[in-house]
C-alpha cells in the first residue's frame, strides 16, 4: 500500500464552529488524520453547513500543500469529435456525415503547438476509422515540434478502444505512445463508476473495472494519470462517494494519480437535467473530495465547467489547482496586444489572489515553475 500524502504541517490547529451535529464526528477524524467512510462522504455531500464543510475540507488541504495554489499554461486539443459511442451526457460527439462533424490533420493539431505553453492535453472521439498509428504519428510530430512541452493524452476510454478497434493492447499501445512522447494521461471517461448510471448514460463505453484497471497499467508503467467525476445528472450521492472510495482504492494500490477534477455536467442541449449544479453543491462536492480523497495530493477547482467566479472559491473549499487552459483565451483576447499565455498566467495568478491563496506556477506533472509571492 502506497502510503497516505505527506502532511506538510501536521500542527495546524483550528477551532470551527459547525451547525450540522451530524459533522463533529467526521471533523474529529479529519483532524486526527483519519480515512472518511463512504456514508460520511453522503453526509459531507447533504450537509446544510456548507462553511463548516468548507473549513473542514480547507483544514485538510493546507495540511497537504499549505497556501500554494497550482496552476498550468496548457492548451487542450480535440483532434476529432466524430465519435462511435453514443453517451447521453455527451454534447461534443458528432457522427460521420454531420454538418459540425470535423477530423484535424497532424498539420493544424501542430498549430497549438507554441513555445509558451509547458502542456498540451489531447482528448478526442473514439473515431470509426482513424487507425492506431495515426495517434502515434501525432504525439511523435508534436514532440519533435517542442521537446520541451510536456503530452497529457488520451483517457482510458480511449485507450480501450485502441484495443477494442485496432486490437492493440494497452500494455502495448501505452508502451508505443510513451516512446512517442506521451508523458501522461488525463481523467476522463470515469464518468460515474456505477453500474445503473453506466448502463443508462453510457452503454458501450469501458466500464468500471476497465478505466481502473487501464490507469493500473499506466501507473505500472511510470505514466501518472489523473482522474475524473462526471456528476449533476442522474448519480445519487451515494454513487458518487462510492466512485471517490474506488479511486482512493486504486491511489493505495499505485499512488499514479496526480489529480483529482470534480466535472459539473454541462446541460447544453443533452438536458438530462434542466439546470446545471447549484454553486453550493460544486462547493461540497470539491469539499468532499478533499476530504474523502486523503492520497491524492490535487484536487482541481476546473473553471471551465464552473466559471471562474465559483472555481475561485473553490479554492477556499478544499482545491489546489485552477488547471489552466489558454485556448479559450486565445479567442477572447485575439484583439489585445499581449500574448495569449500572458493573458492567462495573469488571470490565473488574480483568480487565486482573490481567494488569498498564493499562485503557484506548475507544469504537467506538478514540478514549481515558479511562486507569485
Ligand atoms: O470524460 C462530457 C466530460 C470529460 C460533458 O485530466 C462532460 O486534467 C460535463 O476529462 N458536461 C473530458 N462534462 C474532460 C476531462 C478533463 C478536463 C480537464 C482536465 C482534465 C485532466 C480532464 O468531459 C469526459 C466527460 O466526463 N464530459 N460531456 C458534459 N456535458
């Protein structure tokens, strides 16, 4: 067993005042260092007190990582969106022949491809046709393009069915796509672990046992991976304290996960919800995460999905890590003269301020770039 994270200052003390009597005991464990069931994970997830679970959860991250907040320049790239599955949730996947459908050749993947960025994060459909080599093609050319930046690609959704399609294995594809210049792996396609959800949302698409079991290989291999939960849909509380005691699980078998991202489902046009999450539960639910997750060392406040006024915030409950991603700003700061990346180290560095925490520069795989004191 891979032991828990290192507690960077285990005399912390703090006295909180909580009104839910149902969180003594759970604020009892926490200070004594000790693993939340699942069932408190429900509790912390109903809780009406949510400054009392925020503080609990703010508690345990500064243990971890004090008042340092992680971010990363990185730009993400969908090479495609044409997608042989079918999930309910899922607004990006389109079929061959669709109007919106499009397939990136290596050239305009290269594109994104700039010196200021340390990541590039490559998720895609699971495309009919698209042969096995033409991933690896892909990671090769960016690698050689820059060296330097470091390849966080593919979920295990992916990589199965590079397996499923092209019958190569992951032991296989993952050893290939490493020696191509693949570092890491992101966290997508965990969804929520259970089986009713699965069933409903996403028949098709590897199941449970196949997403762990496909991050335990990368982790064998020296490729850190990140996971992920898809939650504000259909999943109960219960199934989502169920899909955090499952990664912890795996985290004590490897310790290859670097990060944890809480995804609030967007309705877009799937509406399997008519709204999106309320505020307060994002907040718990980063809460949570924090405190059930006691082995891995980030939890992503993921602005994108929350907005970066609640993603903010976040940062006060539990999370370490805004993520970064430029792309978007690409296209809101086209007309400014100053570059992209600079655009975003900036807003990153104001959004952690304004939660009185202290930026931190990060890349891919969590080296300190540099502290904004
Ligand atoms: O796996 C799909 C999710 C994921 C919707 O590892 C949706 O650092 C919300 O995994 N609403 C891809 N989510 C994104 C992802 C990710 C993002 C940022 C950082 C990292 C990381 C990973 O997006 C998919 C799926 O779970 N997704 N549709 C939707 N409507």
């Amino acid at each position: 067993m891979v032991p828990l994270l290192e507690v960077a200052d285990p005399d912390i003390q703090v006295k909180i005042n909580l009104s839910d009597r149902r969180l003594f005991p759970i604020w009892d464990r926490v200070q004594a260092g000790e693993r939340l069931s699942s069932a408190e994970g429900v509790t912390l997830l109903d809780s009406d007190d949510l400054s009392g679970v925020g503080r609990m959860a703010d508690f345990a991250k500064k243990r971890v990582t004090g008042d340092k907040v992680f971010f990363v320049l990185n730009r993400h790239v969908n090479p495609t969106n044409i997608c042989v599955l079918s999930c309910k949730f899922c607004d990006f996947a389109k079929k061959p022949g669709d109007e919106d459908a499009y397939e990136m050749t290596i050239e305009e993947i290269l594109d994104h491809v700039d010196d200021d960025i340390n990541e590039i994060h490559i998720v895609g459909g699971h495309h009919p046709t698209w042969p096995f080599e033409y991933y690896v093609e892909m990671i090769r050319a960016i690698h050689e393009k820059n060296p330097k930046l470091q390849i966080k690609a593919f979920t295990a959704s992916e990589i199965d069915y590079f397996d499923r399609r092209w019958k190569v294995t992951p032991e296989e594809s993952l050893a290939i796509l490493k020696e191509a210049g693949l570092q890491s792996m992101p966290g997508g396609g965990a969804e929520v672990f259970s089986t009713r959800v699965h069933r409903i949302l996403l028949p098709g698409k590897a199941n449970a046992d196949r997403w762990g079991d496909i991050h335990k290989i990368a982790h064998r291999m020296g490729i850190p991976t990140n996971c992920t939960l898809l939650y504000g849909h259909i999943e109960t509380f219960e199934e989502r304290a169920e899909h955090l005691v499952r990664l912890r699980n795996i985290q004590d078998e490897t310790g290859g996960f670097l990060a944890f991202i809480p995804l609030e489902y967007q309705v877009g046009t799937t509406r399997l919800r008519p709204r999106h999450t309320p505020a307060m539960d994002d907040l718990k639910m980063i809460a949570t995460a924090r405190l059930m997750l006691d082995n891995i060392k980030y939890i992503k406040s993921y602005w994108v999905m929350l907005g970066e006024a609640t993603a903010s915030i976040g940062l006060n409950f539990g999370a370490n890590d805004l993520d970064g991603t430029i792309g978007k700003e690409r296209i809101a700061h086209a007309a400014l003269a100053d570059s992209p990346a600079g655009r975003a180290r900036e807003r990153m560095v104001s959004s952690i301020r304004d939660a009185r925490r202290i930026p931190v520069e990060r890349d891919a795989l969590y080296n300190e770039i540099k502290v904004y004191q």
